[in-house]
C-alpha cells in the first residue's frame, strides 16, 4: 500500500473514531449521569476522555509500520 494512501487512511480513521467516540460518551452522559453529583461527571469524563486513546494507539501504530519489502 503506498505511504500516501496509508496516511489517508489513518487519518479518516482517527477523525471519524474522534467524532463517534465523542458523541457515544455524550449519549452515555446524557442518559446515565443525569442524576449523579459533579464527582461522578467528573471521573466519567476523566475516564472517557482518556479511553479514546487505546485505539488511536493502534492506528497510529499501523500508520508508522514499515511496508514488507517485496521478495
């Protein structure tokens, strides 16, 4: 796959995984924490926002891998 592409690829990716993981933990606020105090908003949002850095690790894993030379 050429390098170009790969990149294109990889920051589709991270954009469109940004986007939905910000509105699925939007829902999830919205529809479980309407009752909670401001500590529990806070840890949920601490959590959250740093829970969508697992999977960008891995794509970005995947952008910086070097293609297999061609036999």
């Amino acid at each position: 796959m050429p390098i170009r592409l790969k990149k294109l690829i990889g920051t589709v990716l991270l954009v469109a995984l940004v986007i939905v993981y910000a509105v699925v933990a939007t829902i999830v606020a919205v529809a479980q924490l309407s009752q909670s105090g401001p500590l529990v908003h806070l840890l949920f949002f601490l959590f959250s926002g740093l829970l969508w850095v697992l999977p960008a690790m891995g794509i970005i894993k995947w952008l910086i891998i070097e293609p297999r030379p061609k036999s």
